[in-house]
C-alpha cells in the first residue's frame, strides 16, 4: 500500500473514531460488536501508518495525537465495561477518543462531517455453530 492511501486509510478510521455515535453505528452492520471494530480497524490503520514516516506530510503534534488515541484505545481495552452499545454512546472515555480524532482532523485541515465507510469494505457474519 502506498503512503496515500495508508494515509487515506487512516483519515477514514479517524473520521469514523470522530464521528457522533449515531453516525458510528450506521457505519457497520448490526451483527458486529461496534466499539471493537472502531478500535480494531484504528489499530490496524495506525501499525500501517507507523511503518512510514509521514513527517514531511504531518505536523509532529498531529503524529503524537494519531499515537495518544491508540495508546488510549490500549487502555480501554483492559476495561471491559466499556465495550458495548451503551458506552460506546455514553462513556466520557469514548468521547475523548471522539474529541482527539476531530482535533487531529481539524489540524489536517480535514472536513470529518460525512463519516462512511468506503464501498467495498464488507462484513460477513459467521454461521453458527452446528450441534452434532
């Protein structure tokens, strides 16, 4: 993958940490547990971002805040309350994380108001399991 589109790619998981919860849940379908994609999907846009250097492309400060909100994303995961629906809508700790990618995407000079995910990206929903 090229630097654009690793770039892209993070932009569209920052857009989606950033959006209203609303906006959050229309983007995946109802079988996924959507606080755990919103994180997986950042975590994996942001292993591929690091193996770049963006920093002829991002400020230092913008790179520092697209690491605190994974690094907060990693102290999230140690607190299982707060992966489900509810808190996804209501928890302070999903706000920050909604207020540090809108911070990071304002100092992109990057408009974070239509939060979608691309067309092609298509989720499958397992088949459960058969009772022999």
């Amino acid at each position: 993958m090229n630097k654009d589109k690793l770039l892209q790619y993070l932009i569209m998981n920052l857009k989606i940490v950033s959006a209203k919860f609303e906006e959050q849940v229309e983007c995946f379908p109802e079988f996924v547990v959507i606080p755990d994609e919103i994180a997986i999907n950042y975590g994996e846009a942001f292993l591929l971002f690091e193996y770049e250097d963006f920093s002829d492309r991002l400020s230092e400060n913008v790179i520092k805040k697209i690491r605190d909100i994974r690094m907060t994303f990693s102290r999230m995961s140690s607190d299982k309350s707060i992966w489900n629906i509810e808190s996804l809508e209501k928890h302070p700790m999903w706000e920050k994380q909604r207020k540090a990618a809108q911070e990071v995407l304002e100092e992109m000079d990057i408009d974070y108001s239509e939060v979608k995910l691309p067309k092609g990206i298509t989720y499958i929903p397992s088949k459960p399991k058969e009772n022999n």
